[in-house]
C-alpha cells in the first residue's frame, strides 16, 4: 500500500483533522460554564505540532486500523498533553507568560481558571477515549498520564530544583515526564487495528521510547540554539532556571551524537513493520531534523 | 435479606474497607517519585466521611452485586473527591490552611506538589476504574468529573465571586460542584449488580440529586452553627468569604425546611427498592442528623 502524500502533507492533513477533531469535544460556549470552555479551548486549539496525535495516526498504519477509529486516542493524548501545559505554565511550576507564540493559559485568564481548565482537560481526555475505546485502552492512558507516568516524572523535575541531575537520572524524569504519554500514543494507534504479536508490540515500544527521547534531546538542543520564534517559547529559559539539559550535561556536540543514537535506534525498531512503518519513520527523521 | 449492623456499624465497616482499597492502590515509598506518593498518600488516606464510597456501596446493595467488584468504583469516586479537595484548598483558589484537622496538601508539602498531587490522583482514579470496569464506567466518571460536572460547578464558584447568586443558581451549582460526583457514586455502584430498569435507574436518580443537594445544605447550616472540630475545616468561612450559601439566602429556618423537603424526596425515591435500599435512607438520615 502506497501513500502517495510527502509526509509533510500527511502531518498537515493529520493537524488539520485532529484540530476538528478537538474543535468538535471540547465544549462551546453553550456549556454550563462558559469561562471555563473558552480556557479549554483556548489552551487546546490554534497551535502545537501535534506530536502525539501524529504518533497515533501514524502507528495506526502499521495494522491497517481504520483511522475513524484513530480520532478519540489521537484527541485524548492531545488533550492530556494541552493540560499539562496549562498546569506546567502555572506561577506555582514554570510561570511562563508565553505559549505557542500566545499568552499562557493563566495569563489570557487567571490562575484559578487554568488549575480547573487543566483539570477538565484531564476529564474531557477519559470522556473521549471511553466513549470509543475500553477499559483496557482507559488503564493505558491514565497509567501514562498519573505518577507512573506524566506527573511522576514532572516530580522529579520539580524535585530536581537545585540540584544536578546525571544523564541517568535525567534520562528517567524524561521517560516519564513526556516518555511515557509518547508510549502511550503509539500503543493507543496500535491498539486501534489487528493486535499486534508480542514482538512486534516490544519493537514498537522501542521505537516509542527511543523517539520520546529523541524529541526531548532535540529540545533542548534547540533551546541554547533556536530563537523563541521556532520554539514557540521563551528560548534559553532553561539556560536561565539552571536547569540540568543533555546540552548542559553533554554539550551541543556531544548532545547531537546522542541524537542521532536515538534515531538509528528508532528506526532500527521499525524494521519488522516495512513500508506501514513510514509515517512513524517520517516523524522521528522530522524530530531529529527540527534540531539541525 | 436482612442485614443486622446498625448504620452506624456497617459505615464504620465500609469506611476500613475503603481505607484499605485506598491504601493499596495509591503509590508507596518504592514509587518513582516518592515526594509525590505521600502527597498523594496525605491528601487521601486518614481521615474524611466517605461519603461517596458509602453512597457506592449502599447503592450496590439494591441489586445484589458483589462487594469486591463495588471497591473500585468506591475508590475511583473517592480519589477523585480528594484530588478536588488538594486543588481547592490551593492558594489560587479557596487559600485553605486546614482540611479535615491537618494542614492542606500545599501547607505540608509545597504548592507545586499539591497541584501534581491532585492531577495524579485524577489520574489514578481512571487507573483503578479501568482495572476492573468497562469503558461506560470510565466515562460516567470523566463526565462526573469534568466541565460537565464537578470541574464547571468549580467554574461557576468561581465566577460568582463577588456575585450574589439567587436560589435557583446556587442550587444548579451546587449540582455540579458536589451533586454530579456523588450521583456519579450512586450509579457506578449500582452498575455493579444486575441491569436496574429504567424506571428504577430514574428513581436512583432522584435519590442522588436530593440527598447530594441534602448534602449541600446541611454543610452550610453546620457552616454556621457548627464547629471547627464538627466541621474538620474552619467555621464560618463562608460568611467571611462572603459567598451565597443557603443559609445567607434563605435563613437558618427555611434553610432547615428546604433540608426537610430534599430528605423526603430522597426517602421518597428510594420507594420502589423496599429493604434493599435501607443503606441508602440510612444515609441520607445521617445527613440530615449531622446539621441538626
């Protein structure tokens, strides 16, 4: 089965039916709480590169799922994602005015606002998935998202503050801190067609755990060398809160040799999949390439 | 089938039992991120009515279900509650110092941690739902939880800051602050027996949304008449914080008629259950018996 699109038109055509998909389950302004609607939206629509919901579009090619069925994993990852970053924008975490080129969640409304935004967004993310999928698909989702997973990870970041994490203990908060939702979008697309054999789900999540990483390297490389225009952020923030990076723990060229380990590692767990592993191919070679 | 405890009894049973489930199921010190298990562990375990797990239970009781099968449910609403209270008592919200007797979440940890606390507990609710309930569960609780429910009445508290809000308005979000989770608790522990009728499921319903609004109003007249150490949080906050209660609308007299007229409707929908639906009078009784 050849897909004709050049990836950049399959990632646009992705954003642009995920964009409706999320338009379509966040509330509108006929909700019972209006304010808090426009914050959803707000913190959610108009912006972001949609990394996971590509994830899951993508890994939903590798066993022929159909992508109707796609939707509701792409939206939730998403919506779990956007309310991350309203709660990591908050005065409390990060305090950071700027998002996506736009005022942060809390900037554009108020802090009490943001914290019960985010809150919904977390909700809103198990209202979309269980009224598709299982339990089974439930569990995935959470697990990624609670102190296993996500938030866990924000923790030992927070817990961090001061001090001087080795590329080990960095490495770990980073699997969980944005590793674990990254897992969690490939196996929910995965999940979506036929089941995958035990090898090919392992291979899978190699793949998953290498690009995750690969990501946040890129980042970070990024974050010394890019402007806040490619970034869509205050760049070298990180520079600024002292916080421990591969580039501050490496150096950029030693950062980008890690890189590129990921990546062939990536792509090396892609191999049992051929040709309906492209578009996961494409995304972790857009990742590498975003940072050079 | 008749049971012999007194309420008194049998609450004092279920309350061990959720202790236990609770203390099971939230991280221990060997969790990845330790800081935020005992936040976690501080904001859930040691105190509180349990009202919501009770409710869970007792509704289980009028159509047979098996106990084990109703200690997620009975879980998940209960994480859920504590989640709400952890981001409440924050200092962009209620700024509580004192819950349940002891220092909020924030006050004994730090703001940063008490925010990701709450998120990871909204996490783990859906981790232990998922474990053993369908996908219709998990979305019964998001709802409950989210814009439509517990999240939007959060909102509309908070746009009425300032505000004096009527009767009718108080009461719609009241419904959804408090109402939407404890009917939440009701049906899923209902959902674990056998199928109820529709015009059953109505009727359990109805006894949801008055003993939750029953629930309500009885908070405010203790609000006033009672004390800190009745109350677990401090007295006559809401008179300082200037908010409409139904004590400020109505007065202590009609406020105890209107407590009356939402028990009687309460009893008076748990008609077609007979004996099964004891446990459900029990409490509704209780919360009426605790203001007066």
């Amino acid at each position: 089965m050849h897909d004709p699109l050049t990836f950049s038109d399959w990632a646009g055509e992705r954003r642009q039916r995920i964009e409706s998909v999320l338009g379509r389950v966040l509330p509108g302004d006929d909700s019972a709480a209006p304010r808090l609607a426009q914050a959803m939206r707000y913190a959610t629509l108009g912006g972001g590169k949609r990394v996971r919901p590509l994830l899951a579009y993508a890994a939903s090619e590798i066993n022929g799922a159909d992508i109707d069925r796609v939707d509701a994993c792409a939206a939730a990852v998403e919506l779990v994602h956007a309310y991350s970053l309203v709660h990591d924008d908050l005065p409390c975490m990060d305090d950071d005015a700027l998002r996506r080129g736009r005022p942060t969640c809390h900037i554009a409304f108020d802090v009490a606002t943001a914290l019960l935004a985010g809150d919904a967004l977390q909700s809103l993310a198990f209202t979309v998935l269980a009224g598709v999928e299982d339990g089974g698909a439930c569990a995935l989702l959470a697990d990624a998202a609670g102190h296993r997973g996500m938030a866990g990870g924000q923790q030992l970041d927070l817990d961090a503050t001061g001090q001087t994490l080795d590329v080990e203990a960095l490495t770990r908060m980073h699997s969980l801190k944005t590793g674990a939702l990254i897992r969690a979008a490939v196996q929910l697309g995965a999940r979506c067609g036929t089941a995958l054999a035990a090898a090919d789900a392992e291979a899978l999540d190699r793949y998953a755990n290498a690009a995750g990483l690969a990501f946040q390297v890129a980042d970070d490389i990024l974050d010394v060398a890019g402007s806040a225009a490619t970034l869509g952020k205050t760049a070298g923030k990180d520079a600024v809160q002292r916080k421990a990076t591969f580039v501050t723990l490496l150096g950029v060229t030693e950062a980008e040799r890690h890189l590129r380990v990921l990546h062939d590692r990536a792509v090396a767990a892609l191999a049992p999949f051929g040709s309906t592993g492209q578009r996961l191919r494409d995304i972790v070679d857009w990742i590498v390439l975003r940072s050079s």
